[in-house]
C-alpha cells in the first residue's frame, strides 16, 4: 500500500516539475515580448518631405526600441511644413513607397497603409458621379382637381460654394481637369417624385439645417421627439402620392391629381463636392463615394492598385493591411485579392466583435490628441489601464 502511495507522489511531482513556471514565463514575456504584442506606431510622411535614407533610419530606430508595426499615412494642409522634394503620387513617390516596404520586410515589420493621402479617400481621378452624395430636390406648388402637365425643375447643384472650403496651399489652385470635370459632369440622379398634399396650416418651411439634425449629418445628439408641434411633423401616408413612374425624363409631370392643394418633390442625389484633405497638392480631389461600388472600385483602381501590385509577395506578408481612417476601419489581408474588414467602434463593442470572430489582436490609436507633449507617461497610465480592461490589447 504504502509502494503504491510513493509511486503517486513521485508520478504528482514528475508531472509538476515538466510543467513550465507561469510566472517565470509572464516575466520573461514582458521582457522579451513577441512580435504580435509588441506595439506600433502612426507613422506620417509630411507633405513629401521623405528620403530612402530617411526611411530606412525611421523604420530601423522603431525596431531597434521594439515597434514592430507602422501605420502609415502621409498629409499636407495650407499652413503645414514646406513642399518636400517628392510629390505625392508621383514615380518618385511610388519608388519611395517600395522601399518603405521592402525595408519593413527587410525588419520584419508589419506596415498598414492608409487608402489615401490625408484622411479620406479620393483624389483627381474621382469624378462628381462617383463621388460622395448627398440628397437634393426640388418643389413644386400644384392645385388638384384637375389634370395636371407641369415640368418639375431639376435640382440645383453648385459645386462653387465647396470650393471655398478646399485645403489648398498658398498660391495653389484646384487641377485643372478637377475643374474640368466639375464644370462638364453632371452627378445629379433622381431618385423619386412624389406629392404631399398641404394641410393649409401655417407650417413653417423645413429648413435643410434643420432637417440635417435628424438625418445623421449633424452634431447635435439630443434632439426632441418630431410631433405635431414641431415644422418636422409626420405627414399622414394618405396625403402622400407616389408620382415617381409619371415623370419622364425631360421632367415633365403628368397626373390627374385629386382636389387640394399638393406640394410635388423631386427626389434625387447629387455630389456634395467634399474634397480630399489635409493631403498633397497633386492628390486633391473628390472623395469618392463609400456606399457606392463605383466609387471605391475607382479609387482602388487608380491609387490602391498598383502599390499593391508592385509590392508583389510582401503583399500579404509585410503590408497586411489597409486603413480607412475617417470611417474608421481596418482591412487584413488574408489573400492579397481579399481584404477581411474589422471595424474600429467603441473600445467596448470592438472587444466583442473580436471575440465574436476570433480575432485574437484588438488595437487601438492610443494616447493622441490636442494636449501636445505636455504629459507625463504616468499621467496617461490610468487610461492605458482602462482601455486594457475594456478588451484592448493592440496600441497604436
């Protein structure tokens, strides 16, 4: 009996020697962390102020003090640093653009390029119809009773007041084929053509900054419920009339409308003429349009593409992924023909998502903003805590 005893304790004590200290290796990890724990950086190009040696010399220095990943981006703007040697886009720039790859690959270093120069997605070779949208339409008053032939005016679409809000440096001025195409391509496309019948209460007119509060391209987050006391109360479905198949495409209107008095919209979407920004001269541009295939298939056509291409097999191993920073998404590259998207949200919902999927890295852009270099490290520590609660695991 007392045989069988010691067998179990020296078979117990076997097995707990071979099983490696938990602690030890926790320590020695924080010592010697592996590549997929250690950090990255936003690494910006300013304005085409780069050089091979420039590269080569920031890349080496961030693996050198254990970065293991760059996220790059390059922008411009009115008032930042002078024009640097290399434009953006160009052969030169493209040239450049290789060899930060190569010489990540040469580190073992993981690169993450953004869609575009700036923070968008866009550039000269994005025309107004692939651009980014916004609603548009056009009213006219109608009296029912009666049939009706009317021609409804096409919505106005002036691209001239966006031109003032474009970044542009001192003495620039907008490519001329931007200006070409702007003055030439028509973006408008109608959507519907329908009549409310007026109730002949004196409704204040919708105003479309008002409107913008409720339709998502406002700030303001608590608004009041829409009522009958608000100018953007519901209208019942009756005194709604769908006139959409009786418009033919000069837009002449032809309708047996019933009594009363009907206001007639007409419907569509046209370009907002939101331009790239803050990027290099040479890529100023539309944005292209994020919910349209059209869009995004031009951008990667033009711009994507070939840096992809020409980056052959490190495709895939070294650039392993694309960022769009203002919809704030990252792509990952498991096929170089195939990104997987995974989104950048709340820290909260971003840690569920990736536990849904399985993706075993959550990042985030950390500890940027308008303070400067003010802080102290320690100061920042209680939010790097929080967000290590929440689920993130990955800084950026």
């Amino acid at each position: 009996m007392m045989r069988t005893v010691w067998l179990w304790i020296v078979l117990v004590i076997s097995i707990l020697s071979s099983i490696p200290a938990r602690g030890d290796d926790l320590a020695a990890g924080f010592h010697h962390p592996p590549d997929e724990a250690k950090p990255w950086v936003f690494w910006f190009w300013i304005n085409g102020n780069i050089s091979r040696e420039g590269i080569t010399k920031d890349l080496e220095a961030m693996k050198r003090v254990g970065i293991n990943g760059v996220l790059w981006m390059e922008v411009s703007g009115p008032w930042w640093v002078p024009q640097g040697p290399i434009e953006g886009g160009s052969k030169p720039w493209h040239d450049a653009m290789q060899w930060c790859i190569a010489e990540a690959d040469r580190l073992d270093m993981d690169v993450d390029l953004s869609v575009d120069f700036g923070y968008g997605s866009g550039g000269p070779h994005i025309t107004p119809d692939c651009s980014m949208q916004k609603l548009v339409w056009s009213e006219t008053a109608v009296r029912g009773g009666k049939p009706v032939t009317v021609t409804l005016a096409k919505p106005v679409v002036d691209y001239r007041p966006m031109l003032e809000k474009v970044w542009l440096r001192p003495g620039k001025q907008l490519a001329p084929e931007i200006t070409k195409a702007l003055e030439e391509i028509d973006s408008y496309r109608d959507i519907a053509v329908f009549a409310v019948k007026l109730s002949g209460k004196n409704v204040p007119r919708i105003q479309d900054k008002e409107l913008a509060k409720y339709d998502g391209r406002g700030w303001t987050m608590k608004l009041p419920p829409i009522g009958d006391a608000n100018s953007l109360a519901t209208i019942p479905h009756e005194d709604i009339v769908d006139l959409t198949n009786q418009m033919d495409e000069a837009g002449e209107l032809e309708w047996s409308a019933p009594p009363g008095n009907w206001q007639v919209i007409r419907l569509g979407h046209a370009s907002n003429f939101q331009m790239t920004r803050p990027c290099p001269h040479a890529a100023i541009g539309l944005e292209c349009d994020r919910l349209n295939t059209r869009g995004m298939d031009s951008h990667f056509e033009h711009h994507l593409k070939p840096i992809l291409e020409k980056a052959g097999d490190k495709t895939g191993r070294t650039l392993r992924y694309l960022h769009i920073d203002s919809p704030n998404v990252f792509g990952t590259f498991r096929d170089p023909a195939k990104i997987d998207p995974y989104c950048f949200w709340t820290i909260k919902s971003l840690a569920s998502v990736a536990n849904t999927y399985g993706k075993p890295r959550v990042g985030a852009e950390a500890f940027t903003g308008a303070r400067g270099w003010g802080d102290h490290p320690w100061l920042l520590k209680n939010m790097g805590d929080h967000a290590f609660a929440q689920g993130i695991n990955h800084y950026i």
